[in-house]
C-alpha cells in the first residue's frame, strides 16, 4: 500500500482517537471522583461538566473539547501532508467526540469539536461563532438555545465564503446539532429548559 494513503489513514485514526477522549468524563472521575453521566443531564459536555463540577472544571473541557476538533484538523498541517483537506479530519475528530470508543459510542454534542474544527481552518469565523454564542448565553441564559442559533448562523455565514466544502460540511453539521439538540427543542418550546447561571436571566432573576 502506498506510504501516503497510510499516512492518510493513520491520521483519520489519530482523529477520531483525539475527538473520542471524553473530556467531562475524565476530568469528573480524575478530580472530583464523580461520573457526570449519573448527574444532571448526563450529557458528558461543557454544560452538563459545568452544572454538575463548576465553572473550572466546565471551562477546561470546553477548552479541551475545542482543542481536539483544533489538533486534529491541523493534523495534515502538523504531518507535512496537506493531499486531503484538513477538514475531513475535523470531521472525524466530531464523529469520535458523538460517538467515543471509549464511551460506548456514545458522546457529547459536537458543538465544541465543530467550533474547534473551524478554529483551526477559519479561526475569523471562529471569532464571530464564540463572540455571537458568548452574547447569546449573556441574553439567555440557555446554552443550547445559544449553540443551536449561533450554529445556524456561522452556517449562513460561511455560503457567503464561497468555500464549497465548508459550506456543505456546515450544512451537514447543522442538521446533525440539531437532531442531537431535539431533546433541547422541546423542552424549550415547553419553557422546561435549564439554564445556567449566567447571563441577565439569572442575574436579575437572584434579585
């Protein structure tokens, strides 16, 4: 087999390998000794991380969560082999991250290893994504309703680019948050949804 395609493989391998770590797992069962799984959503991302550990530990797996959807799509760039686009190394590191080897094919939710991804290839676009779902969670309180929009809209953003595989790949992956949000979805048009907090909401609301 050619050295390049073994080359390729091994860096699809070392993507999803990097997006499967599950991050609010082992941060909860290495420092705090608690599986966030039995708590609170279950979900074992950022918001369920910073409900159930805190703020620190919350914002060192959106940071780590970040960071593998980041390395894996610099991979080609870091490897010296740039014959695919890196981008299809940032989706893999996704698929790891929503369905980990190491968490029985489950996961989170991708929007930070997405966000990662985008960091890594488009780090303005990245900017814009954070500074709009940063401003959202202030105006809100609700972190999904936050991602989902500031999803929606880095998407709309991005066919003004230009950039076909971007585009269709922010497609892909809108529809997928969304699936993976549907749960979110209906509690929010039921007013069920829990917030985190920060943001006005929860501020004014401790007055």
């Amino acid at each position: 087999m050619d050295s390049n395609v073994l080359e390729i493989i091994g860096m699809v391998i070392i993507a999803y390998l990097l997006g499967s770590i599950p991050s609010g797992v082992w941060i909860g069962k290495l420092f705090y000794h608690v599986d966030i799984r039995r708590h609170g959503s279950g979900n074992i991302g950022t918001t369920n991380t910073y409900r159930v550990l805190g703020p620190i530990a919350g914002s060192i797996v959106l940071v780590m969560d970040i960071s593998k959807g980041a390395l894996a799509t610099l991979l080609p760039t870091l490897l010296n082999n740039n014959t695919i686009n890196p981008l299809v190394f940032g989706l893999f590191a996704i698929l790891g991250h929503t369905f980990s080897i190491f968490d029985k094919f489950k996961g989170g939710k991708a929007i930070a290893t997405s966000a990662g991804m985008l960091l890594a290839y488009r780090p303005i676009l990245f900017l814009i994504a954070a500074g709009l779902w940063i401003s959202l969670i202030l105006i809100t309180s609700t972190v999904s309703f936050a991602s989902i929009f500031a999803f929606i809209t880095i998407t709309i953003i991005i066919y003004f680019t230009h950039d076909i595989f971007l585009s269709v790949l922010a497609t892909i992956l809108c529809i997928f948050i969304i699936y993976r949000h549907r749960e979110n979805i209906k509690r929010m048009l039921n007013g069920t949804e829990s917030k985190v907090n920060l943001g006005f909401p929860y501020w004014f609301g401790k007055k």
